[in-house]
C-alpha cells in the first residue's frame, strides 16, 4: 500500500523536491530478533531495489537470519 502510495505521489508531484517520502523502520527486536538486520539489508538497496527488498523480505518474514538475508543478497543482485 506504502509503495502505491508513494508512486500517486511522483505521479501527481512530478517535479523534483515538492514531495519527501521518508520511510522509517519501527523495529521491534523483542517480536523479530533479526529486525535490524533486515533494516540494514533493506536500506542498503535503497539505491533502486529499496521496494524489491522490501517486499521479498516481507514475503520472507520467519527467515531472516544471517545465512537467509545472504541468499536474499544474492537474488537481488542477479
């Protein structure tokens, strides 16, 4: 819904610096222990994979540990 949100928004504000998306992770690590871990990875490929991490991440929520978040490294960048 965030991602529709924010492609209404480019649409309709075309033109550059009128409209900031800022997105922030509210991580709770006492729920989802590798959460800041998955943070990290996400705002790592902000330069143009930001969404595409997002949502496999998302997709991947009960797997996010060290060796998962590699694997998911690996299939963003092939």
């Amino acid at each position: 819904m965030i991602q529709a949100v924010q492609q209404h928004i480019d649409l309709v504000f075309c033109q550059e610096n009128q409209v900031c998306v800022v997105f922030r992770h509210f991580i709770q690590s006492s729920i989802y222990p590798q959460a800041q871990k998955a943070a990290k990875v996400v705002e790592a490929a902000a330069q143009g994979q930001f969404w595409l991490t997002h949502d496999l991440l998302f997709t991947y929520q009960k797997a996010l540990g060290n060796g998962y978040l590699v694997e998911y490294a690996d299939v963003l960048v092939y």
